[in-house]
C-alpha cells in the first residue's frame, strides 16, 4: 500500500516537473522570439 501511493507520488512529481520545463522553455521562447524578430 505504501509503495503503491509513493510510486503515485513520484509518477505525479515527474508530470509537474515536465509541465513546469515546458512552461519555462514557453516563458524563454517569449522572450527570445521578439529578439530574433528584431534582426
């Protein structure tokens, strides 16, 4: 029981990892995209 809810808790762990990397690549990309447009 404990390790079946720990594995749940990692496996959520690992999404919010990824939606928060993609939120920061988002962030970088709106800040980068009007330099590049800028050229």
């Amino acid at each position: 029981m404990h390790s079946k809810n720990y594995l749940l808790l990692k496996e959520r762990q690992k999404k919010l990892t990824k939606s928060s990397w993609i939120a920061v690549c988002r962030r970088k990309a709106k800040i980068a995209l009007p330099a590049i447009l800028q050229y």
